[in-house]
C-alpha cells in the first residue's frame, strides 16, 4: 500500500542500503542492554547515533560547533529529540 502510494505521488521509497560492522565487546553488551532497557533494537540506537553525528555536523557547518549537555532545557539553544530517554526529574 505505502509503495503504491508512493508511485501515484510520483516519489520512490529510499533506497537501504546494509551494513556491516564488528564491536568491541563492551560497546556490544551497552548497546544490547540500552535497546533492552528502552524497548527498541539495537540497530535503532545505532540509528539515532547516527542521527546525533549527522546533526552535529549540520551545525558545525552552520557555525553552531559545540554540544554540551544542561539541567535546565530552558538553556537549551537547539534540543535533540528522541535520542535518549530522558530521565524523570526527581522532585526537590
């Protein structure tokens, strides 16, 4: 149904292409109990690192060259969304 809707809208669905990649031991025992912990596959977290290097390049290039992290989002001046889980705030 989605490619027959792609066709008739005069696009075509991405093309994927695979890849393959050997890990050291404990980035592969992190990335198996991050994607056990959130729900997700592993190649989804390796999904949004991606995304997060893609991204920081994007704004290097727009002169925006630093990544930091704050306690308060009300600092924040461009925000990555959906990368992490963020943790509940405990209350004061």
């Amino acid at each position: 149904m989605f490619k027959v809707l792609l066709e008739i809208i005069g696009m075509r669905k991405p093309e994927k292409v695979r890849w393959t990649m050997t890990l050291s031991a404990d980035i592969s025992e992190w990335l198996e109990r991050t994607a056990r912990e959130e729900g997700v596959k592993p190649k989804d977290i390796i999904r949004r690192g991606l995304s997060a290097v893609k991204l920081a390049q994007e704004q290097w290039e727009a002169g925006r060259p630093y990544i930091g992290f704050v306690d308060d989002p009300a600092k924040l001046d461009l925000q990555f969304v959906g990368l992490v889980n963020a943790p509940e705030k405990k209350a004061a």
